[in-house]
C-alpha cells in the first residue's frame, strides 16, 4: 500500500516536472520568435514608418495611463 502511494507521488512529481519543463521551453521559444519576428520586421519596414509606430505607442501609452489615472 505504502509502495502504491510512493509510486502514485512519485508519477505526479514527474508529471508535474515534465509540464514545468514544457511550460519553459515553449516561453523560452515564445520569447525567441518574438525576437525574430522583430528582427525581421526591422529589415522589411522602413525607418520612417518605424519611428512612426514608436511615436504612435508612446502616445498610446500615454493616452492609456491618463485614462488609468482618471
């Protein structure tokens, strides 16, 4: 019986390990294909419609944290 729970406890510290294990991975993949899709974006979109989104998102967030704030 003790061996049963042992067996039982020891499958789901594996399992759990193995979902902990997967979770990091697909950030760690996650967080790469964010990096290339960047990358390439900077080589595909022009430098003045670059600086232009990066104007834009600086006023949106603007716009959002004043409307946070009031």
């Amino acid at each position: 019986m003790i061996a049963q729970q042992l067996a039982s406890n020891n499958s789901m510290v594996i399992l759990t390990s193995d979902i902990q294990v997967e979770q990091e991975i697909a950030s760690q993949i996650d967080e790469l294909v964010r990096e290339q899709v960047e990358e390439c974006l900077k080589t595909h979109i022009p430098k003045e419609l670059q600086d232009e989104l990066a104007i834009s998102k600086r006023e949106l967030e603007e716009l959002n944290l004043r409307l946070h704030n009031s």
